[in-house]
C-alpha cells in the first residue's frame, strides 16, 4: 500500500505567464512524481474554485502562493506518513481537509496538483505507465486512442471577442491513426494560416490556445473559412475532415437573450441559427451552444439536433457528477467535456466520467485554455479511452507536449485510433 511521504509544491507560470501550482509528491520508498494544473479563461460558474491570492501588486492577483502554502504546510502535515490504498481514499481525504462545496478553502488547484501527483507517484511505484494506472482508477481496459479535436479559428474570450463563438475545430474524422489525424491538423491548418494572410492581410494573430484570430466579420464567415481551409488542403469537408464549434454561450448570455454581435438574440432564435449552421457546414460536435443557466432550452437542443451532432456540455456541467445527472435526467446533452481542474480530484472526474459513459454518452477530454508543459492530460484521455481529445492548435509547446506525448503513447501501445464517430457504451 502506497504510503505518502512528503509533499511540497512550487508556484510556476502557465501558458499565459499567470501563476500556476506544480506539485512534487514523494512517497516511502524515495520515489517522486509531479504534476502541473491548468487555468481557464473561459470558466464555468459551477467549477471548483481556484485559489488565487488577489494581492494586486503581484501578478495583478493571480499569484498562487497561498495555494503553495496550503501544500507545503497544512496538506504536507495532514497527510505526511499516511498510508492510502487508492487514489479514492487520498481524493477522499483532500475533500475533508478542504471542507467546503467548492474547495474553496484549500483551492482546486491545490487540491488536483496534490490528487495528480500521488497518482503519477503510484504509477511509478507499481512500475506501470500513467496511462494504464489512471485506466485501473477509472475500472476500464485500455482499448483506443482518443481523436484528436484540433482549434483552428478562435473567437470570444480566447481571441478579444471579434465573434462571439469561441473555437472552431478539425476533426479529422477519417484518420485511422494519430499520427495520420495530426499531419491532416496540420494541413489544413497551414491553408487556414494562408488564407488569413490572404484574406484578412495579416499574418497569423494566435489566440490563447494558438487558434488563428484574424477580424472575421460574421460567425459564419469564420465557418465559412475553415470549410475553406479544408477544401485548400485538398481534403473534402465532412468525411475527411469535419468541424467542431465551441459556441461557449455562457459569455454572451444576459439574463433571458443572447448578446450576438450587438443585437439580442433571443433562446430560441440562437437555437434556430446553430440548426442552420449543422445544415450548412459539416458541424459533427457542437459544445455550450447554450448558456450554462439556460437548462429550460438544452432539451431543445438535443431534441432537435442530437441525433446528429454531439451536444457536449462544457461550462453547462463543469464536470460535476450532479450536474451531469441533472442533464442525463433532462436530456440536457449527449456528450460530456471532461476538464479535471473543473471539479477539483482525479476520483471525482472518474465518477463524471463514469456517469456519462453509463448514459451512453461520448467524452471528450480537454485541455484548457492556461496549460503547462505537463502531459498528463495525454495519459488521461488514453487511460480514460476519451471519445476525443481537446487540447489546441497544432503550435504552442504547451499544446504540443501533449500531442507528443500521444504519439508516444501510440507508440508503444500500437493501440488503434477510436473510430469515428467514438464507442459510446450502450445505455443500460
Ligand atoms: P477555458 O476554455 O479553458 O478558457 O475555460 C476552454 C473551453 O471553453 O473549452
Ligand atoms: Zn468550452
């Protein structure tokens, strides 16, 4: 049984130069591991909290030192030379020390650099890679390789708001391998960046999660662009390579309309433009085309393009079992976005994995927007057999440690890309 010798962390910038938390978990025996936690941008009301110390004098209030300290002093005290049978039993006990709903007191920061760490030192001290031992966590073989979701055009909070839609994906929907998935990203990306210089005069302007982010005039034009991307690869829209859009309407909604480019869009009207945009470009995943309080209209959204689209709920769920339950009970959606910073413990974004899976539902894990050169999040999706993985654009070496490591996940495992359009479990 893994007994927990020491913990200690350290505050070190993440992809925007903001403060993040990186902690070292060391266990009897000698063996360490670390691990590094992502920040969003675009968040959801319902995540866990990030404790952040708000002393504007320093990093204008993102410093993270308190959260440092939570490690460093009160978690190390708690849980130095304590032994846990299983990741549960540490996550369990992070819970309780935190004490609160939201893990404000100790920070979901703190909290998730301590639940990954443990778990990356207990990887190395069963002598298995992490992705087969987040795979035992979770209770499901190894099977597939995620497909990867690539950001080629940005927008709303990622890129100053130009359009009030936030991503705009490749999927490359006929790769069979990750390796062939990424070269395909990467050439439609290259004819995107061509045709931005072309087009808008100007070179590429990358966003937070290195998406281009030229002054596209309308939301359909931004469409309208990647299709163009696609066909300028020599690739045909919709069967080699199709869209995902994050529509991230949580930050555009005020109360009871949309605020779309300047003019109010009501509910229903932003649902009717969504089912044109399925009709008229080749949409196969479409991610918080609701706002996260609008739970009265995401039935509608299911009812009326569900069988086919994903309807993936990003901030309407933040990863929490009990919002995933409301929406299972609801047919709110049909997918989940599994961010593990969202809800604070590896063992509670198991449950949530879990939950949606037994729904019948697909899973795409995802980065954020913050990210650091760790890869555990390749790990993860491969161990937690994610339908697709988000992680960025094809630049940025915060992203690109991640698709590294999936190449060599893929690598050693041989295992074969998920096919399109994923493996959801049948309902029970
Ligand atoms: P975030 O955005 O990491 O800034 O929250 C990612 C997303 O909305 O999917
Ligand atoms: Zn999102």
């Amino acid at each position: 049984m893994p007994i927990l010798r020491r913990l200690t962390a350290l505050e070190i910038l993440d992809s925007r130069g903001r403060p993040t938390v990186n902690a070292r978990c060391e266990l009897d025996g000698g063996l360490a591991a670390e691990a590094s936690v992502p920040a969003g941008a675009s968040t959801g009301k319902a995540e866990a909290l990030e404790l952040r110390d708000r002393d504007s004098a320093r990093y204008r209030g993102w410093g993270c030192r308190k959260a440092v300290a939570a490690i460093n002093r009160e978690l190390n005290a708690a849980l130095a030379d304590q032994s846990f049978a299983e990741q549960r039993a540490l996550d369990q006990r992070l819970i309780e020390l935190d004490g609160t709903p939201n893990k404000a007191r100790l920070g979901a920061n703190a909290l998730l650099a301590v639940s990954l760490a443990f778990a990356r030192a207990v990887a190395l001290e069963r002598r298995v890679p992490l992705y087969s031992h987040l795979a035992q966590i979770l209770g499901s073989p190894l099977a597939t390789l995620p497909r990867p979701t690539i950001n080629l055009f940005s927008g709303g909070k990622h890129a100053g708001g130009q359009v009030p839609i936030q991503d705009v994906l490749v999927v490359p929907a006929a790769a069979r391998t990750m390796d062939e998935a990424l070269a395909v990203a990467f050439e439609v990306y290259q004819c995107a960046a061509e045709l931005v210089l072309r087009q808008y005069g100007m070179r590429a302007l990358k966003a937070d999660e290195g998406g281009l982010a030229p002054p596209f005039p309308t939301a359909e034009a931004m469409l309208a662009d990647a299709v163009a991307a696609i066909e300028a690869a020599g690739l045909a829209p919709g069967l080699e390579v199709a869209l995902a859009v994050d529509v991230a309407a949580s930050h555009f909604f005020q109360e009871d309309h949309y605020l779309w480019s300047g003019a109010a869009l009501a509910r229903g009207e932003l649902v009717d433009r969504l089912e044109g945009w399925v009709r008229d470009y080749p949409i196969v995943s479409l991610e918080d085309g609701l706002a996260e309080e609008d739970w009265a209209d995401w039935p509608q959204l299911v009812a009326r393009l569900g069988n086919r689209v994903l309807v993936v709920g990003d901030d309407l769920l933040c990863t929490q079992p009990h919002r995933i339950q409301r929406a299972i009970e609801s047919r709110a959606a049909n997918a989940l976005l599994l961010k593990v910073n969202q809800v604070g413990t590896l063992s509670e974004a198991a449950t949530a994995c879990r939950l949606a899976r037994e729904a019948g539902w697909q899973v795409t894990i995802s980065a954020r927007s913050g990210e650091t050169e760790d890869h555990w999040l390749a790990d993860l999706a491969v161990g937690w057999r994610g339908d697709q993985i988000k992680i960025g654009s094809l630049t940025q070496s915060e992203r690109l440690a991640k698709y590294n490591r999936l190449l060599a996940i893929e690598y050693q495992t041989q295992l074969p890309l998920v096919a399109w359009p994923g493996n959801p479990v049948a309902p029970n």
